[in-house]
C-alpha cells in the first residue's frame, strides 16, 4: 500500500476516533439523569412507536418512574423531559433558548417563519412590531364579531337539543373558531358554522391531521422520506389551497384598507360599498407594512397563516375542554349564570364591553382552572445549542432537544393539591401568592410566552357566557375514556360528547 493512502487511513482512524470519542462523552453526560434504558442507535424509539394517546400515556408514566426531570433518546436525539418548574424556568424565562425543537421545522412549508416558528433577530423584530397589535385597546375592537359568532353557535347547536344520545362538541368549536379567527384576523366571513364544506375549511383540517401525524412519527420527519408518501402530496395540494385563499384574502383586503383611509373625511368612513368595515388583525399587519417598508406580502402571509393554524386550534380545543367540564359540574354553570345575571341583567340586547368581560371574575377562574387540567398545548419543545445549568447538578448540553411536560405540570400535587380535582378557587388572589411562577403556564412563559393570550381569554368568556345563557350542558364520559392524546394540541381521541338542555 502507498504512503498517502497509508496516511490518508490514519487521517480517517483518527477523525472516526476523535468522533467516537467526543459522541461517548456527549452521551455520558445524560448518565446522572434518570431515564427509561434505551437501546443503542435505536434509543426509546420502539418504546415510542405508538399512537399519540400511547405516545401521552407513556410520557406520564415515565414521569411518574423517573421523576419530575428525566431523559429518553430517540435514535441519537437526547431528549430531556420536564415538569419541574426550577427547570422549566431556566429554559422559559431566557433570551437564548428561544429556538423550538426541530419538530417545529415541519410547519415550514405551511406558515414559513412567522412568529411561532421564527428565532433569532427575526423572531425578535417580527415579536416587537406585532405585540401593540393585541393591546386591549384594539382587541376591543374583535368583541362584536366574537359575540356575533357566538350567537351562531348557540342558533347551530339547536339541532341537538333532541339528541338524547348526546353529540361530539369538537366539530361544533372547531367551526366557531374557524368563524371567529378568520372574522377577527383576516377580516373575512368564513360561515363555517353554517358551511363546513367550503374548500378552505376542509384543507385547514386536513393539513393539521397530517402535521399532527408527522409530529409523533419518526419515519415521517425526514423530507426526503416523507417526500416519498401519498400524505407529502396531499399536504402541497392543501398548502396550495390554503395559500392561495390566503393571497387573494390579504389583496382584497388591501386594496379595501386603501378605499377605507380614502374615506377618512368621509360620513361614511365605516362603510366600504355599503358594507361595514371592521379593522382585522390583518389590516394592521397591512398597515405596519405599507409599500413593503417593515412587512413584505410574504411576511404578512406568514403571520396570517401562523395566526388561523395556531389560533383556530387552540381556541376550539379550549373551548371544547371547558363545555366538558362544565358538563361534570352543573352547580358552576349555575354560579357562571349568576355572575352573568347581576353582571350584565339584559344579556341579549346590552352590548359587551372589555369593562363588562373583566367583571366575569368567576367565569375567569372557571377559565384558568380549565386551562390547568387541560392546557390547549401540552408540550412545549426548545432545542439548545449552548450549555445551561438547570441546577447545581445538571448542566443541559448543545444538541439535547427540551421537552416540556405542561400536563404533567400543571398536575404536579407539589404545587397543586388534588391535582386532578377541578377546583376554579386555585386562582383566588390569596390562593395564587405563593405558587412557583413557572408552575402555571398555559400560554408558556418568558419572552417566547404567547402573544395571542388576551385575545384567547377574551374569546372563551365571550363564547362560554353566550352559551351558558342558552343551554345547561351534560358531560356523557369520565376523563379516562376520552383517551387523551398530546398532538399540537390536547385532543381527546374518542370525541367529547355531551348533551344540551334549552334554558328557560
């Protein structure tokens, strides 16, 4: 054998050691943090090739195993879960481990790098220039078309007061979501409710169910795999239909945005060809990007496509979880209905006002308590690409993907007594003093917190009292044969079934 090639093997030798080397010790570093034994290569991945309610179920009960933090591997990904809040903490509360999980990079060919998906300065200048844009003082603006799609939902939701069977409620706040974003965020009258098979509404379904399931499949997370399915066509033909809805949307509403400023001095200046003109989410995302000067059409579409995808889910998911519990506990939809009642007497004809909704003080906890034991988004994910400490133990290395149990948190009888148990009086002021601040956090928390939460709670109250002046509701199943599943958000696999009775 030559020289070189004699060197060039001993140059190769090295590297693979030195390689070698350097992923043993990366792997030893996880060796003081407990964990379910993992197999080489492979890690916990057999463990984990389940369904989204197994892939739920094991999670907890590898927290209830090994602890409130412990790791797995998913081939050669280390994974650190967390429901300890002095270790949710450090990863929440910092300006440098902002940066989601990988897993996050599957929405890109849908919403891009708006601000769910963005880092770095990007996320940073996108997050400044849109939190004015939930101020209170302009989230006002969203209650008359929130309240009017409540109502539609109460009119919808008549044809199941004959259903003594009881009926799946997700569909139902699926719709109403769907009516309520699109309304408040694009401007455009969705009439989901009324309908569902308009093209728009039936891609937005299938697309979260194929995100869902790339999300909690390994061998789907690949592109170049992925690429190679049936589900990578349907999900282009979806994303195809969703962006060019969106497209058309943002144009039309430009060119109105630009006829409704040349009516300024006009009587009429609320009226755009005799229609009322309400300002949407978009409209100050147009106006923030006027001639492309901070937001680009492109930019715009991101974050018009972020807030449908993020907001129609979480916010139906919401809402279901809340009817459900209701429906376990008539005596709080009695109190909610009194708050209601001494609150604001003339229901159906006296407008709502943010002045009004911050008086429903009951209703608010009843809220919270639900987004406690249910919280819309039950994982959160970071990845770190620099070293933290976590504790005076642990020091969390480049390459280790966080991963952040909120429903085993929220349930953590540390900091909540009878965890399980619904009890809407946590959130008294007196009962909330000395609660970890990183115990509760239904929306996260720190810089990357969401941005959106004023505008959900103000969602949920408006929707729920307009409900519960119309119906009483009955929940049909225990918790357990919901079968809960951890997907984008907290689904129940089996469907939330109820029964509705008029009020009278």
């Amino acid at each position: 054998m030559a020289a070189g090639t004699w060197t060039l093997l001993c140059i190769a030798v090295v590297l693979i050691a030195l390689i070698v080397r350097r992923r043993l010790r990366f792997v030893a570093a996880f060796r003081n943090i407990a964990g379910p034994p993992s197999l080489p290569i492979l890690g916990n991945a057999l463990q984990l090739n389940g369904t989204p309610a197994d892939f739920f179920k094991l999670m907890l009960e590898w927290h209830k195993s090994f602890g409130d933090t412990f790791q797995f591997w998913i081939g050669l990904r280390p994974f650190i879960a967390m429901s300890d809040p002095d270790h949710i903490q450090e990863i929440l509360r910092s300006f440098e481990h902002i940066k989601k999980n990988l897993e996050y990079d599957l929405l890109y060919p849908f919403i891009g790098t708006g601000l769910v998906t963005s880092s770095g300065s990007k996320w940073h200048t996108r997050r400044k220039l849109l939190t004015p844009t939930f101020h209170y003082g302009i989230l006002k603006e969203f209650i008359n078309p929130i309240e009017r799609h409540s109502k539609i939902l109460v009119k919808v939701l008549e044809k199941e007061l004959c259903n003594t069977a009881g009926f799946d409620i997700k569909p139902y706040a699926k719709m109403a979501a769907l009516d309520i974003i699109g309304d408040t965020a694009m401007g455009y009258e969705f009439n989901a409710q009324e309908n569902s098979d308009f093209e728009y509404i039936k891609a937005i379904d299938e697309l979260t169910g194929i995100m869902q399931k790339r999300f909690i499949t390994p061998w789907l997370k690949p592109s170049f795999l992925f690429n190679l399915t049936t589900l990578s066509k349907r999900q282009n033909a979806c994303i195809d239909i969703v962006h060019k809805f969106s497209k058309k949307v943002i144009k039309e509403r430009k060119d109105n945005f630009k006829l409704f400023n040349n009516k300024l001095s006009d009587m009429n200046k609320n009226e755009i060809n005799g229609k009322k003109y309400n300002k949407a989410l978009l409209d100050l995302l147009i106006e923030t990007g006027e001639d492309g000067k901070v937001l680009s059409d492109e930019d715009i579409q991101e974050e018009v496509d972020t807030f449908l995808f993020a907001g129609v889910d979480t916010s139906s998911v919401t809402l279901s979880w809340i009817i459900y519990v209701l429906g376990k506990h008539p005596q709080v939809q009695d109190h909610i209905l009194e708050e209601l009642n001494k609150i604001i007497p003339d229901f159906s004809n006296q407008k709502l006002t943010v002045d009004i909704i911050n008086e429903f003080h009951y209703l608010d906890r009843v809220i919270k308590e639900v987004l406690r034991l249910y919280p819309p988004a039950p994982f959160i994910g970071r990845q770190i690409y620099k070293p933290v400490q976590i504790d005076d133990k642990h020091t969390i290395l480049p390459g280790t993907s966080i991963f952040i149990n909120v429903f085993a948190l929220h349930r953590n009888e540390k900091y909540f007594e009878r965890p399980n148990e619904f009890n809407p009086d946590r959130f008294l002021n007196e009962n909330k003093m000395n609660r970890h601040n990183y115990a509760y956090i239904p929306f996260s928390a720190g810089p990357r917190n969401c941005i959106g939460q004023k505008f959900a709670m103000l969602v949920q109250k408006i929707v729920i009292a307009t409900l519960i002046k119309s119906y009483k509701f009955q929940s049909l199943d225990s918790e357990d044969k919901l079968v809960m599943a951890g997907e984008i958000v907290l689904n129940a696999t089996k469907g939330i079934r109820v029964k509705i009775e008029k009020r009278t």
